[in-house]
C-alpha cells in the first residue's frame, strides 16, 4: 500500500490497530508534542496538533494497518495539520514556508504516508539532542508557576504522559468535563502569559524545577495511596510518575533533588506488591510480608540516592525522605528498623521542608522508638494548632497512640472521627477493623 507522497505507508493489515496506537501514543506523545511545539513556537497549537495526530490513527491503524514508523507517522500527520492550521490562518507566512518546503505533492492532504528515512521528519523526531531539550521543555511548560496546582497535574498528564482525559479524571475522580476545561484554562493562561516553550536557562532552571518536582510527586502521592474512591493504590498513576520522574532524572542528571525524589518514589514503589491483599485490602506495614517488595525497585532506589548525595551538597527535601524509606526498605522487620535514625531524619525534614504532616510522621516514628506516651504530646500539640482539622490523618495516629496506652474508650471515639473524614473505601474500612478490634 502506499501513500498519497508515493512511499511505502503502512504493514499488512493487522489486529490491534487499537491497541498499537495506544502503546505508541503513551511512550511517544511528549516527543510528539514537543516536537511540534519547537516547530510551530505554539505550545497549545502542538498539544491540539498531537491529539488530531492520536484521532486519524486510532481510525487509520485498525483499518490499514499499523506503519512500519508508528511514531514518526504521528509526527508526520501532526505537521501536516500544522501546515494546514497556518494556511488557514494566512495564505504564505513565513512559518508555513518553513513547514512545508520539504513535503512531496499532496502530502498535506493526509499523514498516511511514512516518513522518508532521509526526509525532514526523521530529523524531527530522531535527533537525540534535540528530543531531549524537547521534552525537558515541555515538561517545564506543563508545570510553569504561573498555572495552578491542578492545572499543572491536568496538562502534565495530559501532554507528558499521554494521558486521556478520561482517563487523568478516573484518577483523580473528577468529571472528565472538569479535567478539559483545567487544560483548557492551562493552554489559555500560557499563551496568556507569553510564556515561551524552551528550556529555561540554567540560572531560572532550578527555581523552576521545583514546581516540576512537585506535581511529580503530587501525582505519585495520589496513586500510592488514594485520597478516594475504592482502591487504596492507583498503581497505573504511580507508575506514571515514576516514569516521568526517571525521564527527568535522564535530562537534568546534575540536579541532586530529581534524584532525590526518584530515589523516593523507588524505594516507596517497591513496597506496592505487599501492600494490598489479594482481596484489595490494604496491608499495613508490620502485617507485609517483606518478601514480596521489589528488591530491584530498592536497587534502583538505593543508587538514585546515592548519586543524589554525590551530585549534591547534601540531600534536600525529598532525598531525606529518600532516605528514610531506605531505612524501611533495608530492614528485615518492623522491630529491626532503625527507629533512631528514622526520628534524626525527621528532625532534618522538619527544618528543610517543615509542615504539620511531616510532626506527624516523626510522632509516629517516635512512636515505635520510644514508646506512645512519648509521642501523644506531640500528636496533641498538633490537634491543639488545627492545621491537620480537615484530614483524617491525626484522629487516626491519635487512636492508635491512645489504644497502645489503654485508653481503649477515646481511641474508638478517634478512630469514628477518622472514618467520618477519611474519603477512600478500603481505608475507612480498615478503620472500622481497627475500632472493632478495640471493643
């Protein structure tokens, strides 16, 4: 079969067009888009240009077949939708010329037609260099201060991870109404803004980095443990970030806090599979049969920490809860963790990155160091300064402290509190097992 440019455009048709394009789609999106965002200097014009590319194929791959350069056949319909989107908007601008000196007769009228191996589109999608200072600007652009917190997520997932709509809304159980519209605000906030789609310079990189670092472990976060719905880990979302985090990590390897937090969503990962129970209850950690935690996910977070502590000055914020995971993820038991340390390490996070949720952990860390009673103050301290009010995290440390002391009556009346606030299924179900057991 060939296409309407006369080359060869696609194999022998085949089952799982579908799911092809899905593969494809969800490994080479960001290179797709940012690509087109460096040739068309239009970062929302790329991501509409990309999608139209995703819709022609997920029409075309199970009819004709998949092509023999699925990724560059995306690329190549997305530049012919540019073409077309400039020659509407003006008849012979200079951009349009850029684009389409090179195209073969007819090309612009459909993508199906495969790269030429040594034409302009291989150049785009192929050369290593530039797909890397691609992505890294896209990334940057998804995640730029300017944009909220839950844009950030929206557009990250969206046009980083090749995300669906319905499918960033089922994770974070919103409409996919509200999802579009979030991206839709995103896009239109940053042409707003001028902010352009480049990498930013070394001196504004690391100040910038900071809001990528974080909707990468916001988004994790959510998938290890849910703040909803019926499953106590979204394993697809925290999957995701990990990947996006390790592609980073490749990017900017001189930058000590990627790896940091890289080191952390590893070390956290590895514990998934001892996390959940066959039936899809949560296992709490003294319950996980260590034995099923990845040891190659605690390698590859062990080493990311590592190069963390020689690329740096000294681990940040995440890299501290890096390490801390370590101390789990190295301990044969519960009662063998190094519970000391684990409290010092705290006491480090709390002055590099203070927060309620971070007294909270060393309470509980302290805890299992030294005993409840140690650690109730503390906890109590926390309730008196009502900045944890809304979550259902303390009420539940509270009831686990008061129990362990005997104080079976307030810790039922703690935990009842904690179910009422707690808005995941599977965890105010544990709950419930917890203040049963106590009667």
């Amino acid at each position: 079969m060939s296409g309407p440019g006369g080359g060869p455009a696609v194999t022998p048709r085949a089952p799982g067009g579908r799911e092809a394009v899905e593969a494809v789609w969800r490994i080479e999106s960001a290179r797709i888009t940012g690509t087109l965002a460096r040739y068309t200097g239009d970062f929302a014009l790329a991501e509409d240009l990309a999608q139209e590319a995703l819709a022609e194929a997920l029409v075309a791959w199970p009819r004709d077949g998949v092509p023999r350069e699925p990724a560059g056949w995306l690329l190549t319909v997305g530049r012919r939708r540019a073409i077309d989107a400039f020659r509407r908007r003006s008849a012979l601008d200079e951009r349009y010329a850029v684009l389409s000196r090179d195209l073969p007769e007819g090309g612009a009228v459909t993508g199906a037609a495969a790269p030429d191996p040594a034409g302009p589109d291989r150049d785009l999608l192929w050369d290593p260099d530039r797909i890397h200072d691609d992505v890294l600007a896209l990334v940057f652009t998804a995640c730029h201060p300017v944009l909220s917190r839950e844009a950030r997520v929206a557009l990250t997932l969206r046009v980083v991870s090749g995300l669906t709509s319905d499918e960033i809304a089922r994770a974070f159980l919103v409409p996919t109404a509200t999802v579009q519209a979030r991206i839709t605000r995103a896009k239109k906030t940053l042409a707003a803004a001028q902010v352009p789609f480049e990498v930013p310079p070394p001196e504004e990189r690391r100040a910038r980095l900071g809001s990528v670092l974080s909707v990468l472990y916001l988004v994790f976060t959510e998938g290890s443990t849910a703040t909803s719905g019926s499953e106590w880990i979204r394993q697809d979302l925290a999957r995701e970030a990990v990947r996006l985090t390790r592609v980073l990590a490749q990017l900017v390897p001189d930058e000590p806090e990627v790896h940091g937090l890289l080191a952390l969503l590893e070390l956290t990962a590895a514990r998934f599979p001892a996390r959940v129970g066959d039936d899809g209850e949560p296992v709490l950690l003294e319950a996980q049969d260590r034995r099923r935690w990845d040891r190659a996910a605690i390698r590859r977070g062990r080493a990311a920490l590592v190069h963390a502590g020689r690329v740096g000055r000294g681990l940040g914020p995440y890299g501290v809860q890096a390490a801390i995971a370590e101390c789990h993820a190295v301990a044969p038991s519960v009662d063998e963790t190094d519970w000391e340390r684990i409290v010092l390490l705290y006491d480090v996070l709390g002055r590099l990155a203070p927060s309620p949720v971070v007294e909270l952990n060393r309470a509980v860390a302290v805890s299992v160091a030294r005993g409840p009673a140690a650690a109730l103050p503390l906890v109590d301290e926390l309730a008196r300064a009502g900045s944890l009010a809304g979550s259902h995290l303390l009420p539940s440390v509270r009831g686990e402290l008061l129990a362990r002391l005997g104080r079976f009556d307030e810790a039922r009346r703690e935990i009842e509190r904690a179910v009422q606030l707690c808005g995941n299924e599977r965890e105010r179900e544990l709950l419930r097992r917890k203040a049963d057991a106590w009667v």
